[in-house]
C-alpha cells in the first residue's frame, strides 16, 4: 500500500476545508472496507484519507412521516439488527442481512457501499425498488438524488468534487404491498451473488397489479430497473401467464459481465428465472385482505 496521511476531522466543515485543501489527492473513508482493498490493489493512490468516524450525526437511524432517514455512517450490521428498520423496512433489513459476513457487516457502512459504485453490492436494487434517495452535502447545502440516478456506469456515481453522502431517505414500501429480494449464490453465502433481484408489487382489490418495481444487481456495470418488465405487468391481472411474460423482457434490459460467477449468457437466464420468482414471492408476501 502507498504512503498517505490520514485525517480525521470531527465536524463537516473541516472534511470540506480538507476537500478544498488536498482536492484530487484526498480520498473520503467511511468503514474502508473498499478503500483500502483499492488502495492495496493500487487502484486507488490518494495521498490523503479523510476518515468520517468521528463527525458526529452522520450514524443515526431516525423515524420520519415518509419513511427512515439512515446515516450514511450506519454500519450494515446496525442497520440489519436495528428495531426501527425492521418493523418499518423489513425488506432493507433482510437484504442487509445478506451482505457478505457479520465481520463485514459490522464495518462497512452505507454510504461508503453506495458511493463506491460497485453493481453486485446487495443493497442497491432493494433501496432503488423502495424509492431511495441519496443526500449529497456540500459547502452550498445538500442535493438529494434519487438512487436510482446515483449510479452511472462500473464504479462510477453521480458524486461531485467537493460532495460527500451524508444520509439516505428510504419511503415506508406502499400500503398493502410485498417485497422480497433474493439473491442468487451458487458459490459461497458470502460472495456477490450470481444475479440479484428486488421486487415491491401491490395490487387492487380485483386482483389486478396496481403498481411493480423489479430491480435487478450484479448483471450490468449499474443495478438496472426493470421497467419494461414492470409496464408488462403494471395494470394486469397477477395471473402466472403475464408474471412469466413480463419476466422474459428481464433479458433484453440486463447486460451482464462474464467472470467465474457465470457466463453472461448464464446470468442472462437466471435474471428472468430470478425475477419470475422475485414477483412471485413478492405477491405472496401481501398481507391478506390488501
């Protein structure tokens, strides 16, 4: 690893003093689980380390009338056990559940994992298929961007010089709605998975799809919305027939990468098989009477 030197400011006035400071030379750190594995890896050689650990509020979960507002410093395993995101997000807490391993979990963070840019991370599809919102912090106030525009190609995000995440606006999921996300591992349970799915469906009182949301990981260089798929399904009766019709127009939005996961061919298939199945469990979790 390179020389550098580590600062640790305690207030977000002096990380942006320091941004203005070392400029290209700084990196920002939040739990450095991918920072420094760049850093060993020479993909990353910042001369500075701005580490966020000691700026205060930037690790809170708090309960707001539109959903949960969550620190970008909340680490995966405090978001997974944390009461209020489980009884009022339980799909954000299954999902955080399924990152890696608790020793991860317990040191990465959401902000860092989001601002990281990584597209077989498990987050992303089920915050994008909740609606999430990133607030970037600057000098000049904050800017909220929805995650679903957060993420612009392979390790690449809509983060500006002199921004850094500060939280995450995740909406209660609809009314009378189910969600799942499943995770494809035909590998170990802590490695990325294969394909990832996160579905939110609600549907009318006639049975028939009120709204859908299908979001996909780990099969393009960004989490990919399925909204084809969705329009299909949008509108329709949940018969086997259309959630199999919709599912097939997964293949034509995802564009996967070939590694030992999986050929891209491979991966292409199991995002429709994943997504037929994601909707399915999806409607199965609707509370009776909904």
């Amino acid at each position: 690893m390179i020389d550098f030197e580590y600062h640790a400011p305690t207030s977000l006035d002096q990380v942006f003093g320091l941004l203005d400071q070392f400029g290209d030379d700084a990196r920002i750190m939040a739990g450095g689980t991918a920072l420094v594995i760049q850093m060993k890896q020479r993909l990353s050689q910042p001369s500075h380390v701005i580490g966020l650990r000691r700026v205060g509020d930037l690790d809170a979960i708090e309960s707001t009338p539109e959903g949960l507002r969550i620190g970008a410093l909340c680490t995966q395993r405090q978001i997974e056990k944390s009461r209020l995101v489980g009884e009022e997000l339980p799909l954000v807490a299954d999902t955080f559940r399924k990152v890696a391993t608790p020793r991860i979990r317990n040191m990465a963070t959401i902000g860092g994992g989001l601002v990281n840019g990584d597209p077989n991370q498990d987050p992303p599809p089920a915050l994008i298929a909740l609606g999430a919102s990133a607030v970037m912090t600057s000098k000049g106030g904050d800017r909220v961007v929805p995650l679903e525009d957060l993420f612009i190609d392979y390790y690449e995000t809509d983060v500006q010089p002199g921004e850094i995440l500060t939280s995450v606006l995740v909406p209660h999921a609809p009314a009378g709605s189910g969600s799942v996300y499943l995770k494809f591992l035909p590998r170990t349970a802590d490695d990325y998975g294969t394909v990832t799915v996160a579905a939110v469906v609600s549907k009318e009182q006639d049975g028939t799809c009120k709204d859908v949301r299908i979001v996909l990981g780990s099969v393009g260089v960004t989490p990919i919305r399925a909204k084809q798929a969705e329009d299909a399904l949008r509108g329709k009766p949940l018969t086997d027939e259309n959630i199999r019709a919709a599912a097939a127009l997964v293949k034509d939005a995802v564009d996967p990468l070939e590694d030992f996961r999986g050929s891209a061919e491979y991966k292409t298939d199991m995002a429709e098989v994943f997504a037929r199945r994601a909707v399915e469990q999806a409607i199965a979790a609707i509370p009776v009477g909904s």
